[in-house]
C-alpha cells in the first residue's frame, strides 16, 4: 500500500507526464504541485516509489516516468473523474442526432468525432445483429436496356443498384412487378426469404419472372453486408504527432496493426461486456501494441451488447476525459440504435 503522500507525488508525476510527455523531476512536482515539501524529500520519495515498480528512470534522465504498473494503480485508485464540458455533449449530440442512410456510414461518423475529440485513433466495431429487414423496394427505368432497383431497410440503409433489364420485360409492368416485391418482401429479414418465397414470386410474374433473380441476389448481398460486424477507424495519423511514435520503425508497426482487420476486431470484441476495460502497455496481448493504451466500452441495441467503441494512444492518455468521452457516447448511442431497431 502507498501512503498519502506517496500517492500525491505520483499523481503529479502522471499528470505532468501526461500533460507534457517529458520525464518529471523533484522540482517540477516541488513547484507546480505539492507545496511544503522539500525537493529533497519529494526526491526519495520518487526512489521508492522506482523501487516499488510505479516509477521509472529513462537514460540517464533526473526525471522519471510512470511504469505499467503506475500508470494502473493511478487508474484503478487515483484518476479523479472528468465531465464533458457543455460544448462537447453539444457538439457530440448534434452530430449523433443525423440521418444516416447505411449504419456503417454512421459509424464512421461517430468514429470521426472520437478522433477529433481526443486526438488519439478511434476503432469502432459496427453493430452485430441481424436485424435488418426489408422496408421498401421500387424499380425505376434508366432507359431501355437498364433500371434501378431501390432498397430500403428498417435501419435506414437506402440503396441504388443498377440493373441490366431483360429484354422480354416490359418497363411498364415495373409498377405491377414494384408492389408483387413489397407485398411478398416487405419485413422480411435476410433468413426469412427462402426458396419457396422466390417461387412464389416468379409464379405470380409469369412472364416476367425472369428479371427476379438479379433481384433477389442484390437484395440478399446488400443485407447480408449492413448486418455484417466491420471495423471502424479513424485518427490511425493522430499517433504520429507524439513523440513515442516519431521513430519511423515504430510508425511502420503501428500502421501494420491498422492493416489488420481480424487482428483489430478481436481486440475490440475482446471486452464486450458492460463495464469499460483499460488496458495498459503490456497488459495488451499484441506485442506491437505494448506502448499502447487502449480504452473499451460497448454500446447496447436494447438490452443486448451490440458493437464496442474503443480508443487507441499513447500510455500517457488522458485517461478521466477519455473514460467520460467514450462512456457517454456508448449511452447515447445504445439510445439512438434501440429506437432505430425497436420502432
């Protein structure tokens, strides 16, 4: 256990570190924080607090940095939780409360306002469910030989394919063949439209059955990808305006983390509980990632766990406003998607 005082200076020294990315002497915490205590004494108390393992002494600098293990104990007994400050819930709300017309677009969206909110790089995986279904389809003629097909979905999704027309359909029947597909397709989810549907389909257009099956096979590739889970980045160039990643070799392995995409999802799906997870330098299991922080939460669709939201930067991240930055936008978040999926 440390004791007050011991806990006072390694407060100090983490935040200074975290505000200045310098290596922090006896006199820094002397001046700026702890008044009435000598140098001297700030100074050994600095050396056990190294011996204890929550300090460490880079080169051969007079200063120290926090270790691992510093860095968790000030997250776990001594981080001070931060507000958003009214202009960022304002900021945060204005753009969440967009129309969106396919959800991985908007998550993009949502990634972007992390990134720029914090300057570290935002990973969002995209919601899992399978819950998308068919709201609306239309068929529009282009000219003679081609026409549109518009798919809307229950999420929002709005999607233009164009298609080749067969010649022996007719562009005056697209109105007639428009409402066969919404009668027989409307509200069914991607597993509901089987083989006895279709055939029910091309019984009822006879003649016409013949321009179903491109249909179809758009329909069921465009649903199957909105209801896909995806990874989500944004920020991946906000690292290299620290000094920890100036060194080209370490910006080299840091973008090869953002290359893969498995690598990443199962970093992110890895705390998919309700709780937000720190994870420190070496408490990550990718080696790259060891000069890493990374926060986690996950946003819910009703009372389900849908998609998690995460941050990535440097050991000295602003651990308080990035925790209250990524809880708050998980919570109105999970409001937003359930009243989109519950409507």
């Amino acid at each position: 256990m440390l004791d007050e005082r011991k806990k006072r200076i390694l407060e100090a020294i983490i935040d200074d570190y975290i505000n200045t990315g310098e290596p922090v002497g006896s006199r820094t915490i002397a001046k700026k924080y702890i008044f009435g205590i000598s140098s001297a004494t700030i100074r050994n108390e600095m050396s056990d607090l190294e011996e204890m393992g929550y300090l460490e002494q880079p080169h051969t600098s007079a200063g120290r940095i926090p270790s691992d293990k510093g860095y968790r104990y000030y997250v776990d007994e001594l981080m001070k939780v931060s507000r958003l400050s009214p202009q960022q819930v304002e900021y945060i709300r204005s753009q969440l409360n967009i129309k969106f017309n396919e959800i991985n677009e908007y998550m993009e969206t949502i990634a972007k306002i992390i990134s720029n909110l914090t300057n570290y790089t935002a990973v969002i995986s995209t919601p899992n469910v399978k819950k998308s279904f068919i709201k609306f389809l239309q068929l529009v003629p282009v000219d003679s030989k081609r026409y549109i097909l518009i798919l809307v979905t229950n999420t929002g999704l709005v999607k233009d394919i164009l298609l080749d027309k067969p010649e022996n359909v007719d562009i005056k029947d697209f109105i007639y063949i428009s409402n066969i597909l919404n009668e027989k397709l409307s509200g069914l989810r991607l597993e509901e439209i089987d083989q006895k549907i279709v055939l029910d389909i091309e019984n009822i257009l006879g003649k016409n059955k013949t321009i179903l099956s491109p249909i179809i096979e758009n329909v069921l590739r465009t649903i199957s990808a909105a209801d896909s889970t995806e990874v989500v980045l944004s920020g991946i160039k906000n690292m290299f305006d620290f000094p920890e990643f100036s060194d080209v070799l370490k910006a080299k392995i840091f973008l090869h983390i953002f290359e893969q995409k498995e690598m990443l999802r199962q970093i992110i799906n890895s705390a998919m509980h309700e709780h937000i997870t720190i994870r420190i330098g070496t408490e990550n299991p990718i080696e790259d990632l060891k000069e890493c922080s990374i926060v986690l939460s996950t946003y819910k669709i009703g009372d389900n766990i849908a998609g998690s939201i995460g941050i990535i930067g440097p050991k000295r991240l602003r651990y308080s406003q990035t925790v209250s930055l990524i809880d708050y936008i998980c919570d109105t978040l999970s409001d937003i998607l359930t009243r989109l999926f519950t409507e």
